[in-house]
C-alpha cells in the first residue's frame, strides 16, 4: 500500500494535519504514533474510579479564533467551562492571575477602583527597559513583592531556571488586571469537549482514507513504508539523531490519587507558589468536566528534567540551537514540521490547529 503522507504523531498537529489532507485533498494517509493511543498531550481517559482525568496534564480550551472554534465543533460538542486557578502561599488562596481582589486580600487593603489599582500598580511597580525576561515583564508591572511571592519560585520549580533566564513569553503569557475578573483566560470561546478529548481525536481520524497506527515510533518503518510526503510532528532534535545535541524539554511527573469525597479543593487547579512545596499546581479533574462523581481524583504535578519531553524551553540559547535544526528542515523537500515538538514552540492547542 502507498500512502500520499505519512504522519508522525496523532497530537493535535499531526491528527488536524491528517483530517484536512484527506476530507479536503482527498490524500491517504498514514498516521504513526508511539504511544498506545491517539490525542498527544490531550489525551484523557475514565480511570479505574470513573473520573475522566487528563494523563498528561490538565488541558484547557481556550480561542479567540472563531475558525478554530468552528472547525472543532465538527467533532465534538462542547460545555462551557471557565477556567479560575488559586494561588496558594502559606495557608491562603488568592486569585492568580493577579487582580484587585488579590491586591486587597494579600496587603489588607480596600482598592474600590481600577483607578486605585493602576495606581497601585504604578507605585510599586520597578520600571524596565527593554524588557528582556520572564523577570522583567512581571516586575515592571506589578514590582519585586508580588514577583517573589508569586512569580519567582513557582517558575523555578516549573523550568528550574531563574525567570531573568527565560523568555519573556512564559510568565508573560500571564495578564495582570486591575479589576475583579479572576478568570485564567478572557479569551472568546472557553469551552471543555463534552465528552472528552480523545472521543474528538476519534472523530478527527475517523476518515476512509486515514490509516493509523499505534505502539510504532515511526522510525521503525520509515523504510518498509511507501509514501510520497511526510509531517513531522515528534520532536525535531530526534529527527536528526541529535546532530546538533539534545534540545532541553521540561518534563513533569503526574502523581494520580483518589479520595472517597465529593470535593478536594475550591478550585480545579491551586498553583503552589511557595518555594517549600516541592510540587506546582494540583488539578481536581472532575471540577473541568463537571462530572458528578462519589469520589474524586487529583493530579499533583512534579516538574523534572527526565521524562516525556512536554515543554520546549524558551531561552535565547536554546532557541540558537533550534534554529541550527530550523535550518536542515529547509533543505528537505518532501518533509514538514509543525506542532509544539517539531516547532519547537510553547504553543497552545488553538496555536496548533490554526
Ligand atoms: P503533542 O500533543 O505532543 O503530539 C505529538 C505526538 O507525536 C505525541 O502523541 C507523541 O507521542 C508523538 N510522537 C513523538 N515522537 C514520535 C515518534 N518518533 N514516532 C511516532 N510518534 C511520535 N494547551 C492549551 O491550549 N491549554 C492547556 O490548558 C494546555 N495545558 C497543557 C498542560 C501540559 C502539562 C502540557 C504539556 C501542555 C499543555 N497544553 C495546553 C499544550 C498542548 O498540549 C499542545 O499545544 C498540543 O498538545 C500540541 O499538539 P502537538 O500535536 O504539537 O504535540
Ligand atoms: N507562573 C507563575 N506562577 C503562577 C502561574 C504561572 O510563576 O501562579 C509562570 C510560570 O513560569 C509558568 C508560566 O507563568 O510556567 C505560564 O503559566 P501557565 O499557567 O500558562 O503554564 P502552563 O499551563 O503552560 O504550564
């Protein structure tokens, strides 16, 4: 059999990539992916408890992309879900992202305005110029406190690197408001997939001309296979047998537990911003779906350095590097690269799909 693409994963890039050469092209295609199922990263499942739980961390939707949001509601249904995360320092949660609720819990304070807030703001904040780091662009906000207590060792822990030696994207992806919206995201459409990701994912693939294989890292049958095109969405160091070293990932390590009660905390996801807990964020996962359930399963997660590479790490020298594989993918003619791994990008899933 020959195949007019091969496709290397069935993430987000590589099973939308799929979908559109066949339903659009009319392309047959063969989808190749390592793990024992399909969806990538957004992969989710009923654990041996009934609880639809996220494997690889939990995954938000979230677009201002009408497109995207149209394209997607082909496969799945959805229900409106917006996402509100705590921080926690010491015994007490506050808002995150940072609001005037924050501010007034965390200084006792009683700011009645945006007004007051901004102005707030305005007095502590330590002005940056350029702004050159994940540093820079928090501090020159909302100055050096709220930074230590929210910013800095929640961000150590996550990329064990100093925010002044990650690019300013990553806790710049982060907004700070000076009203009482303690939404995570304001973007237009927030929704969560009815019935899961991966019942999507199924709806995607499910194609006459799209074959695909699991438990297979492509390599393994790149030679025995006929195609004419291939899409690459693996990592791309690996593609090259690591010419050029190993590119650096952030890895985390999810510990699953289960506890008989209705609620473990008061909100889907607490962040854990104090340098002494070892772990950063716990997610309650029934608190996404809306699910009712007797009891209830919590994700606590453990960045690391070794494991499954989740997170390209956004640093001048390590994007150097990338770009010195960036460049071989230019002379090959019959190969694309795109995704979070192949792209080397801190992507969302709508940044994929689009
Ligand atoms: P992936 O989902 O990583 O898919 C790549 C696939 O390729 C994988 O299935 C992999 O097994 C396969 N593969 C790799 N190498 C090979 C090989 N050699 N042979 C065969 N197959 C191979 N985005 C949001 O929008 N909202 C969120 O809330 C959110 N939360 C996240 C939380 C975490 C912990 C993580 C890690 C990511 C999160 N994301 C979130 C980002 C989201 O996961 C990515 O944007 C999206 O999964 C990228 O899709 P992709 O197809 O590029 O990559
Ligand atoms: N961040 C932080 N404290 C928080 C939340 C986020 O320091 O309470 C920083 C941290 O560096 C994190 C980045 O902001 O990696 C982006 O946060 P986000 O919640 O978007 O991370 P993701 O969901 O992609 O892991």
């Amino acid at each position: 059999m020959k195949y007019d693409y091969l496709i290397v994963g069935a993430g987000f890039a590589g099973s939308v990539m799929a979908e559109r050469l066949a339903s659009q092209h009319n392309k047959k295609i063969l989808v190749v992916e390592k793990r024992n199922h399909i969806a990538g990263n957004a992969y989710d499942e009923y654990d041996e408890h009934g609880i639809l739980v996220h494997r690889y961390g939990p995954h938000i939707f979230h677009t201002n992309s009408r497109e995207v949001f149209d394209y997607l509601s082909q496969f799945t249904e959805w229900i409106p879900y917006e996402h509100k995360v705590l921080a926690k320092i010491g015994n007490e949660l506050y808002p995150i992202p940072i609001n005037r609720i924050t501010i007034n819990k965390l200084y006792n304070l009683n700011l009645k305005t945006e007004e007051e807030v901004k102005k707030y703001f305005e007095n502590v904040r330590e002005k940056r110029f350029p702004i050159l780091n994940s540093e820079d662009i928090i501090v020159n906000q909302v100055g050096k406190d709220i930074f230590e207590k929210f910013f800095k060792h929640y961000t150590k822990k996550q990329w064990n690197l100093e925010p002044k030696e990650l690019s300013q994207s990553v806790c710049g992806r982060i907004p700070v408001r000076t009203n009482d919206d303690c939404r995570y995201f304001t973007d237009k459409y927030q929704f969560m997939p009815k019935d899961g990701y991966t019942k999507m994912f199924e709806k995607i693939l499910n194609h006459k001309n799209i074959e695909v294989i699991l438990n297979t890292d492509y390599k393994s049958i790149f030679e025995s296979m006929k195609f004419d095109k291939v899409i690459y969405t693996g990592p791309i160091d690996y593609f090259f047998n690591y010419k050029f070293g190993k590119l650096p990932y952030r890895s985390i390590r999810f510990e699953f537990k289960n506890y008989k009660i209705d609620s473990y905390q008061q909100a889907s996801h607490i962040n854990f911003v104090d340098e002494y807990v070892p772990y950063t964020r716990i997610t309650e996962h029934k608190k996404l779906s809306g699910q009712i359930n007797y009891s209830t399963t919590i994700s606590i997660e453990y960045p690391q350095q070794d494991g499954e590479p989740y997170y390209p790490i956004p640093t001048e020298g390590n994007r150097k590097q990338y770009l010195l594989y960036k460049n071989e993918t230019e002379k090959l003619n019959n190969v694309s690269f795109c995704g979070r791994l192949a792209e080397y990008q801190y992507y969302n899933m709508d940044q994929v799909v689009v």
